[in-house]
C-alpha cells in the first residue's frame, strides 16, 4: 500500500491548483484522474468560459498557473449589466465604482485546465495516477484510506476530494448534500459578433429564458442560455443560420449580427451545498464542496479561494509540527469556506429561481427589485469591492 502525505481525487483545475499548493510546502502529493493523461495535457474545448476575480487571478498568479495561459486569450469585463424581462431598468455594476480597471477576467476554461495540468507536472513531488477512478474512501483520526478502480490501494495523512459537484469520495466518506436541480438545462458557445461590446457583461432574465453574454477578445461573446430541456433540444439541433438569427434576437439585436463560432455544448443546471466539508483526515474542495449556480460566475472562484484556504491551513500545521490531517485544522478551513460561500450560494439560488419565475405578481416584484437595488449604492459598492478585492461574502451586511 503506497502511502502520501495528500491524496487528492479529481485532476480539474481546483485539484491541480491544490497539487501545486501543498507540493510547494514539500509534502508528497498523489493526484487520481478518471481521464488520460493526454486529455489532461491538451484538454479539449468544452463552451464554458470562466470569469475570474482579481484576487482569484493572485492566487493563480503566485501558483505559476496564470503564467502559462496566453496573454492574448485573457478579456476583462469592466461593467456589468443585469435586466429584467421587458423593463427598461437595469442594474449596472462598474469597476470604477470603486476606483479598479476590471470586475473580473475571462478564460476559456479548457486553458485554464491546461495551465493547472502543465503547473502541477513541473514538480517531482506530485505523482498522477491517471485513466483510473476511485471506488471507495474511508478514514481514521491518523490515516485516509483509498481504492482505485484497478484494484490498487492508497493511504495517507489528508484524502481530498475534488472530482465535482456528482462526486463519489464525497457519498463514500457519508457526507450528505443539498442538491438543487432547476429543472433547466444551459447551452453555451462562443460567437463573433459585429458590434464592439465595450467589456461589458449582460445577464438579461427574459421571460421563459435567461440569456448572458460575456465579452472576448477580438470582438467576440461567450454566450449563455438558459432554457427548460425541451427548448434547449430545440436550440441545439437548430443549424447555425437559425441559431444565429435566434441569438441576435434574444439579445435585443445590441451586437448586431451573430456568428456562432465552433460547437455548442448542453450542460444540465444543478447547484450542490455540501452539508459538511471536512471528516477524518478529509476534505472536499471546489464544486464537491460547493457547486454553483452559473449566475453569479463565482463557482470556480470559490474553488481557488477555498484551496488557497485549505493549503495555508496546512502551511500553518508544518510550521508549528502539526498534524495536516488534525481534526481542529480541518474544522478551522470548514468554517472559513461555508462563511466565504453560503450567503452567496443561498443568495444565487433565491434569486435563480425567483428571476426565472414569470407569473404576472412576481415579473412586478422581480421589476421592483432591480429599481432599488440599483440605487442601494452602499450595497452595491459592498458587492463590487467583494467582487474585485475577494473577502467573506458575510461582509456585504
């Protein structure tokens, strides 16, 4: 039984960041991928494009991951706009609201994977055991236990699972979740577009679909669709001409003409809130931990925070001859990241569902509130600085 100091399942971007995390303290780290080690080498594009704080962009930057994405690739949104339906009252987020250049950038994912795949492969300490899945976990108070598909068997000091918002580390430990399925499915892809988008952000809740567009670079958009299943086949097996001349017309013709680039991608909509965090020499880090919905574009951020989190923690235990896998340590890094997400996970899913209810009563409430919130200037100054500077979402009130 080969035994590490951290045994991390799942080798996406959150799993790959913590790898390098831990691996920079000099600790033995194993990474379990279900993929080739080729699919992570060069992953392939899959539609999503992720937006990135400022201080999410630290973190990768002082990783070494940021490094190794092409400056040319990287957009930045400076405004954002959110509407309601068919009312001309729009609540309007500015980064110079609060004297910064951006609210946030934005990466196509697949680079994002990339870049973490070819940071972590840099040190000799991080071992990748990959085309191979994890069957079963189990802990004691000094050891994490773990088996591979094929057979093998693991042991070490923390088992952390990373492996998604399904994943199984988290059901074979017997840690319970919420599990919120909006019954909607999202298709995204990226499109040329003819007018120039200024770097501003639009998450427009029309009534009977929720369209968001990101900005690009060279004058291109990330959309985002939200629609119930059988409209979302609809729109996927539409051809581009009709796709494009739906998308202009959702948008409110504001880019002018559309032109889908590359593949379309369907992506169910569910948002997961683990009920706890931590166990016996465990943890659970990005969408296992939390799993955001799309609307507020803070899951993956909430991944690099709590990773960034989880490895201080560790930090701080070697430095005082600690055990990584203490229970009391564990604790500390669970209370830091349910603080950090659950008023905006509650939060997005409030207003998930209640923009996306078009009864007559609630179209008027949904109206009402983006008139006041948009003049709550404190509050939205609270959220812009959280936004660009990071911070417990609990500071907002």
């Amino acid at each position: 039984m080969k035994n590490y100091d951290v045994i991390i399942v799942g080798g996406g971007p959150v799993g790959l960041c913590f790898a390098a995390s831990v691996a920079k303290l000099g600790l033995q780290v194993v990474v379990i991928e279900q993929q080739s080690q080729e699919n992570l080498a060069l992953p392939a594009k899959d539609g999503r494009d992720i937006a990135i704080t400022p201080l999410s962009k630290k973190i990768l930057h002082e990783l070494g991951v940021w490094q190794h994405i092409p400056m040319d690739m990287i957009s930045i949104i400076k405004q954002a706009k959110v509407l309601n339906g068919a009312s001309s009252h729009t609540l309007d987020f500015d980064a110079g609201a609060v004297g910064k250049e951006k609210l946030a950038y934005i990466v196509s994912n697949h680079l994002i994977r990339k870049a973490a795949f070819q940071n972590a492969t840099q040190y000799s300490n991080i071992s990748l055991i990959t085309d191979v899945g994890a069957v079963d976990a189990y802990s004691t108070d000094k050891s994490a236990f773990l088996t591979l598909s094929n057979g093998r068997k693991l042991t070490g000091h923390l088992l952390v699972a990373a492996d998604s918002r399904f994943s199984t580390i988290r059901e074979k430990m017997g840690i319970s979740s919420k599990i919120n399925n909006f019954g909607k499915h999202i298709i995204v892809c990226q499109m040329e577009i003819e007018r120039n988008h200024n770097h501003i952000a639009h998450e427009c809740f029309y009534y009977g679909y929720t369209l968001a567009t990101l900005p690009l670079c060279n004058n291109k958009c990330s959309v985002v669709l939200t629609v119930v299943p059988h409209k979302a086949r609809l729109f996927m097996n539409m051809n581009t001409e009709e796709f494009n001349s739906k998308i202009e017309e959702l948008s409110l013709f504001k880019y002018g003409k559309m032109k889908q680039i590359g593949e379309r991608y369907l992506y169910p909509l569910v948002s997961v809130y683990a009920n706890q965090f931590v166990g016996k020499c465990f943890a659970l880090l990005g969408d296992a931990a939390v799993g955001m919905h799309p609307v507020t574009a803070h899951g993956f951020n909430f991944g690099i925070q709590g990773q960034n989190n989880l490895s201080n923690k560790i930090k701080m235990a070697l430095k005082s001859n600690s055990f990584i896998g203490s229970q009391a340590m564990l604790v500390r890094y669970e209370r830091e990241h349910r603080q950090l997400t659950k008023l905006l996970y509650i939060t997005t899913n409030t207003i998930a569902t209640l923009f996306t209810n078009d009864t007559l009563m609630i179209r008027g409430v949904r109206d009402v509130l983006l008139k006041v919130a948009n003049h709550a200037l404190p509050i939205k100054k609270l959220i812009l600085s959280t936004l660009t500077e990071g911070g417990h979402q609990s500071d907002m009130f």
